[in-house]
C-alpha cells in the first residue's frame, strides 16, 4: 500500500513541479526550452504537464487496463 502510494505520489509531483517551474517563467528552463526549439510552448507544456500529474494521481485515471 505504502510503495503504491510513494511510486504514484514521487512522480506526479515532480511532475506538477516541472509544470509549475515553466508556468513561472524561470530564466533557466525558458532558455534551456528555446534551445531545444520549443520555447514558444513553455506555457502550454507546462499547463500540459500539471493536467498529466492531476490524471496521473486520480483514482479513475492512474490505472492501466
């Protein structure tokens, strides 16, 4: 029980904070994203990414057939 909550929790919340840290607008992500040609899409990737931990965590979504 304990290791299915922490190998479903650990992820989704690092997750959450990589979405969080591109919403911010973090000087260091900005640059490394427009590097990798992306840096018009920090915002929606981070916006995708908070939405993929929320699905990732709710009990109806996290498991696979």
């Amino acid at each position: 029980m304990i290791v299915q909550l922490l190998a479903t929790w650990i992820p989704a919340l690092l997750i959450a904070l990589s979405g969080v840290m591109k919403l911010s607008g973090h000087p260091k992500i900005l640059e490394g994203m427009t590097t990798l040609g992306v840096g018009r899409y920090v915002r929606l990737l981070g916006v995708m990414e908070l939405a993929f931990a929320i699905l990732f965590v709710m009990p109806a979504t996290f498991k696979l057939p």
